[in-house]
C-alpha cells in the first residue's frame, strides 16, 4: 500500500522547503500543485528537486484557482494514475498544506485510525486553543451546519488535513463543485451521502493561528455544502471529460524520482 501527498502551494515560499523536508519523512511520493505563486515558491521548490532524490512531481497552474481548484486539479491527476494503474484504489492519499500550520509527524496515527477503523477518510480535527474565540464559534456553527447536510457529526469541516482511500476520488470528482475553500465542506457532505465512512476525530495540535477565509467564505461553504447534498440527492454528476478539462489548466510538469 502507498502513500502518496498532496500539497497545494500559493505564495508559501518561506515554508514550502521545511514542510516537504519533514513530508519525505512519512510519505513515498509527493505531489505538490503550485496554484499559480507569484512569489519564489516554485523556484524554491525546483531547486530543492534537483538536489538530491526526491520522489516528486511539481505541477503548475496558469492561474490562481484557488484551494479548491488546485485540490481538484491533483485529484484528477491522482484519479488518473488509477486508470493507468500506477496508483491503486486502496492507496493512501494525505493532504496537507504548505504553511506549516500541520504536522506531517502527525500522519502516521490518522493513516492508523484510517486503517484500523476501516474508513475511507479520516480528516484532522484541529485543537483550537491558540485561535481567537470568533474562529472558534465560526468554526463550530459550520461544523454544525455541514453535519446536517452531511447526516452525521463532524466537529471540523474547515480542517484541511486529510489521509483518504484513493477509492474516494472519483465520487468528489463527479459530485463536487470546488469554489475558493468550499471543497472541505462539500466531501464532508458528498462521501457521508454516498455512504462512505469517515471520522473528524483524531486530535492534532496547531502550532499556530492562520487563516485566510472570511465571513464570505462561510457564506459561501454553506452555500456549496447544500449544493453536493443536491447533487448527490438527484445524481447530478460533473461531466465525464471533466479531468481532461482540469489538465488545461497546466502550464507545466516537473518530476523528479527518487
């Protein structure tokens, strides 16, 4: 069984390296989505590439698109090597992000709990005590809200820290939207539906606060949270071309094997 990581990038250049350093750790292969940085993330990235092995690839949009996007984008990559039969469905993926806001040390007890409790995903649930009491609440109340859709209990819907099957990525493709950081919630919802079991349980520390989202982005999560319960209530999938589609949005492909 492999691990495989996905780590999208936008604009992470002083933490990118730190993190792929201590990713390499706990993983086989990374593979890294540099959602269109302005800023020297993908020099940096490069440059580490070529020094040493890593098993690597370093895939880059034209465009900012988005956590959202860039985790669609490497999902219809990864959806691809199944086809290919370089990944399989019972693979591990692990998604983390590049601002050191989450430890890969932490990967191999959730890959544990994944494994033992024989589930297709199980997402970190982020302690809070050095966020400000307004996340808190935020968080809570989409949580709550999120559970509803979803028809169980989840305690962090926003938490991007994930170890999934493989075998869930061709149902998030078909079902989810994908909109700023609306895909967190809307898996929360799609693979509950579909009668796939995942847990939000497992406990990780946060070495610190860091956010990005805005009321706006709640607005809009709930928004898209409801739409995967739609979607999956009346079968509405994405179109079947639809991980061609996303590999337009490339601009180039490095790799580098260990």
């Amino acid at each position: 069984m492999k691990t495989l990581a996905l780590v999208p990038v936008f604009n992470e250049a002083p933490n990118i390296l730190y993190v792929l350093a201590d990713l390499e750790k706990f993983v086989d292969e990374v593979l890294i989505v540099n959602d269109g940085s302005w800023d020297e993330s993908e020099e940096r990235v490069l440059e580490w590439m070529s020094q040493g092995e890593h098993n690597v690839e370093l895939v880059t949009l034209k465009r900012n698109l988005g956590m959202s996007g860039a985790m669609l984008t490497g999902f219809a990559l990864l959806q691809k090597r199944i086809e290919e039969k370089t990944l399989m469905e019972n693979d591990i993926i692990v998604k983390i992000d590049a601002d050191r806001q989450l430890k890969p040390s932490d990967i191999p007890s959730l890959k544990k709990v994944l494994i033992q409790e024989n589930l297709a995903l199980v997402r970190a649930r982020r302690k809070f005590s050095k966020y400000p009491k307004y996340k808190l609440l935020g968080n809570k109340f989409m949580s709550a809200v999120i559970s509803i859709f979803a028809g169980q209990k989840f305690w962090d819907v926003e938490s991007g820290f994930i170890v999934m099957r493989a075998s869930t990525l061709r149902p998030l493709l078909q079902y989810s939207t994908g909109y700023r950081y609306s895909l967190a919630d809307e898996l929360s919802v799609i693979l509950p539906r579909l009668g796939y079991n995942i847990s939000d349980k497992p406990l990780v520390d946060v070495p610190y606060f860091r956010s990005n989202t805005r009321v706006r982005d709640v607005l809009v999560n709930l928004a898209f949270g409801f739409l995967a319960l739609v979607r999956v209530t009346l079968k509405i999938k994405s179109k079947p071309n639809r991980g061609l589609e996303i590999g337009k949005r490339l601009k180039q492909t490095k790799r580098r094997s260990a």
